[in-house]
C-alpha cells in the first residue's frame, strides 16, 4: 500500500476542484507541508514563474524573494495555528 504526503492528496483534490477553468488559464495546485518538502510538480513552477517574473523586472533575486514570501507566508500561519491552540484563560497571571 502507497502512501502519499497530505501535500500531494490537497494538491490532487484542488486539481479536481479547478478542472473546469478555461483554457487560457493555467492551474497549478500548490500545498506546502509544514514539515516537508514541496512537491517536484510545484517546484517545478515555481522556478518558472521565478524566472518569468525576474526576465520582465530585470531583477535576477525575484525567484528567491518568491520562495522568501512563501517562507514567511508558512511562518505566519504556523504561528496563527500555535496561537489557537493555547487555551483562553481570564487569569492575569498566565
């Protein structure tokens, strides 16, 4: 039996969800597991739009400062989630 990341199973319930856009779009599922990797397929675009994005702005660093924002994008939301899960006291002293 073959087990696959969450990341992947999101991804392919998301490329199901979007089947039916038109043509002159391009869907790429991107999910992002806290503690692993990014999927090849979505690596794989990432560096193409980091490279689309850099050859129209003249600015070589743009592929890295998209995987920068997706760091901190990640960062942010771990800490929202860490943040839910501490229980509301009205105690002043905790």
């Amino acid at each position: 039996m073959s087990f696959k990341p969450a990341s992947e199973n999101t991804a392919y319930r998301k490329s199901v969800k979007y089947a039916d856009i038109p043509a002159s779009f391009q869907f790429q599922p991107i999910a992002v597991e806290t503690l692993g990797p990014i999927s090849d397929s979505a690596m794989d675009f990432l560096d193409m739009l980091g490279q689309i994005i850099s050859a129209r702005t003249n600015e070589a660093r743009e592929r890295i400062y998209l995987y920068q924002c997706i760091s901190i994008t990640i960062q942010h939301f771990n800490a929202v989630l860490l943040r839910d899960t501490f229980s509301c006291s009205n105690d002043p002293d905790l």
